[in-house]
C-alpha cells in the first residue's frame, strides 16, 4: 500500500525509512485505532522535532534518523498497552 503522505523538502531516506516502519508498526497492532498512515505521520513528525539534536561529530545523518525512528515504538509502548486497557 503506498502511503497518500507527502514530505516535500524531506530527504528520501528519511521518507522511506519512516514509511517502512510504519507499516511494520500497523501490522503488529501495537498501536490501536490508528492505520500506517497516521503512525508514518507521527513518527515524521517525532523525527523533524529531534533534527536539531543531530550531531555530526557523532553519527553519520542516516544513523541519527535510523535511531530515531527505531526506537519510538519503544518510546510509545507504554502508552499503547494503557490504551488497549482501558478500550477491553
């Protein structure tokens, strides 16, 4: 399924990489009530907001954008497994 989503202005690793991992997040169901489309949004919009905590001197860009967007599931959990709680 390809994503009606559009980030013009937004390297195409990032894209690709944000919207691979939406939808592998869609498909685990870890986040309820939301499609691919929804999670890929969020998760550009958590990448964008961390861009300015990108260091060179550390990590190649790719990586920084790879560790970010791998880890907010991880981040979210939590949060999903209070919702899917409260919606039995």
């Amino acid at each position: 399924m390809l994503s009606r989503n559009r980030y013009d202005g937004v390297e195409g690793y990032a894209v690709t990489k944000v919207s691979f991992h939406a939808r592998q997040q869609a498909r685990t169901g870890l986040f309820p009530s939301q499609d691919a489309e929804d999670i890929e949004q969020e998760l550009m919009l958590d990448l964008l907001r961390r861009l300015d905590d990108f260091d060179p001197g550390r990590a190649s860009r790719n990586t920084f954008i790879a560790r970010v967007v791998d880890r907010l599931p991880h981040r979210l959990s939590p949060l999903c497994a209070r919702i899917r709680k409260t919606q039995k």
